[in-house]
C-alpha cells in the first residue's frame, strides 16, 4: 500500500485508477495527474513510460543545459524558463565580475610595473648623465695633460740638447785595437788645419756601432763651446774631408755633426723624409741644435720643434696650387 504523492490518499495495488513515475517510482491516482482509465490502460498495454511534473521538469531542465539551442523548445514551463534565465544571469554576472576583477588586478599590476620601470628609467637617465658630465670632465682634465706633458716634454728636450751645446758627433773614422780616441778626434782636428789639444776634450768616446756604417761613430763633448763651433766651421769648409786625410790607404767620407738628443734625432730623421718628399732644398741644425728646413734660397725658414710641426708644414705644401711655390 502506498499514498498518492498529490492527494496523500492511498493507491491500493490492485486499482486502475493509479500510474507510477518511472524516474522516482512514486504513485499516483490517475485523476490527481489529468490521466483516465483509458489512458492509463493504453499506457500499461503498450508499455510506455509515464514520468511525473516534477521528475519531468527536472529532466527537460537537464536537457537544455546540455543543449542551449533547444533550451526554449524543450522548457514548457515559464517558472522554469524564467529560474533557468536567473540561474544563467547570476551565472554571467558572476562571470563579469570576476572577469572585471581580475581583469582590474591585471590592470593595477602593469601601473605598477610601469611605474617601476619610469623609476629605474629616471635613474638610468640620471646616471647616464652623471657619466657623460664626468667623461667631460675627464676629457678636458685629459686634454689639459697631455698638453702639458707636451710642454714638460719639450723643456725636457731643451735641457738635453743644452746639456750638448759643447758637444759633436764624428762619424767615418774607422776604429782600432786599443785606441786612444781623444788622439783620433785630435788627428780630425788637424786634417780640418785645426790645432786640438787633450786639454780642450772633456770627454770622448765610442759610439755603438750602427747597421747603416761601416764603423761606429765617435761622440766628443769640449771644455768650451767655442771650440766645439770652430770644429764645425772647418768641417763646412772643408767639404771633402775624408779617411785619406788621416793618412790612411782608404778614401771614405768623414762626417761631423752636431750632437742631437734622442727626440731631437728622431725628429731629423721625419724631416728629412718630409725634405725629400716636399721638395725642399735645406735642412740643417743651427749652433744650439734646432733642426730647420727652408724650401728653396730666400724662403721663410721653419724651426722644426715637434711632429706637430712636421705635419702643418706638410699639409701647407700639399695645399699650394700648381706653379706656386712655397715662400
């Protein structure tokens, strides 16, 4: 014996007049659910399934979740349709608002991030500038040194090239076993006519023998400069001094010359490669050990002091026009 899920009444097992759900297996008399005896017999004849409101409500609501595009078909029931809409417009509600948040999170996160990286870009202009004012300041501060390590440089050089104002370098003499040098220069002397003392000569000696001689040269520094000038004064005069003036059996040039200092030789050696390929006729060391060059007889005459100056007075020859010379 069971009770009729709409009336409460009992459903006796025997009467027709009751129908049973097939989802959930209650009972019900037929007129409490619309259905007469004779429906009731087609159904039990032709075995179909009977389904209650409520279990059927539930099915078709089951139905139109799975399936959007039959949703309005299959729900019959306006409360349903209208419980369905609700349930999807708190859905998508709910949807949104998260979606808005997190999408507000995301937002609020890439400000910070930006502002970060304004800050550390800030800093890095700021630091960059820094460096480029201390780069400046390290340019000039360079510029200022070097320009004085120019001038100490070149003051350096003037007191070595005086410290050879009485000082002179002969070159073509050959050498010998257990030679008395002082008594070479003084055989020099007398081949130039000239009357050379021991006690005129400070100091003298050998040079190291350079690849491009065939003897090593000799350096002499005179008690008196004086000395030192008349001994070049003869040598220009008597242009073709040579060994056979020394009585010896060879007839080799003998070259005297004015003791350089080393930056001063280097020098000579660049000014004589610019002679040759400038055109100039003259170059020659004055009597306190300055190099000049003077383009042809007459012409203005260049002290040669640095590189610097070797390269000015090569770009202003090879700026003068076809024809002209350089005055």
């Amino acid at each position: 014996m069971s009770n009729c899920i709409k009336c409460s009444k009992s459903v006796s097992r025997s009467s027709k007049d009751k129908v049973e759900c097939q989802v959930c297996r209650a009972f019900y008399h037929g007129s409490c659910v619309g259905l007469g005896d004779a429906e009731i017999s087609v159904l039990s004849e032709l075995g179909k399934v009977w389904t209650c409101e409520p279990c059927g409500r539930e099915r078709r609501l089951s139905r139109s979740l799975s399936d959007g595009d039959s949703v309005l078909c299959d729900v019959t029931s306006t409360d349903s349709i209208k419980n369905m809409i609700s349930s999807l417009s708190k859905k998508v509600d709910d949807g949104l608002k998260r979606l808005e948040k997190d999408l507000g999170a995301s937002l609020d996160l890439c400000h910070s991030k930006l502002d970060e990286s304004s800050k550390l870009s800030a800093n890095q202009l700021l630091l960059i500038e820094k460096q480029n004012e201390l780069i400046e300041s390290l340019r000039v501060e360079n510029l200022g040194l070097t320009k004085k390590v120019a001038e100490l440089t070149e003051r350096l050089d003037d007191v070595e090239q005086y410290s050879r104002a009485n000082t002179l370098e002969i070159y073509g003499v050959p050498g010998s076993i257990n030679e008395n040098v002082a008594q070479t220069v003084i055989g020099v002397g007398k081949a130039l006519d000239l009357a050379i003392t021991e006690d005129m000569i400070d100091v003298c000696h050998r040079l190291k023998q350079l690849n491009n001689r065939p003897s090593s040269g000799i350096i002499v520094r005179f008690v008196r400069r004086t000395d030192k000038e008349q001994f070049l004064a003869r040598r220009r005069i008597k242009r073709t001094l040579s060994t056979r003036h020394l009585g010896l059996s060879t007839d080799s040039p003998i070259y005297v010359n004015q003791s350089l200092s080393q930056r001063r030789r280097v020098l000579f050696a660049k000014a004589k490669k610019i002679k040759n390929d400038c055109g100039f006729k003259f170059l020659w060391v004055d009597r306190t050990g300055n190099i000049k060059m003077r383009k042809v007889e007459g012409s203005v005459i260049h002290t040669i002091k640095s590189d610097s100056d070797l390269a000015k007075l090569s770009v202003s020859v090879t700026n003068v026009e076809p024809g002209n010379s350089v005055k």
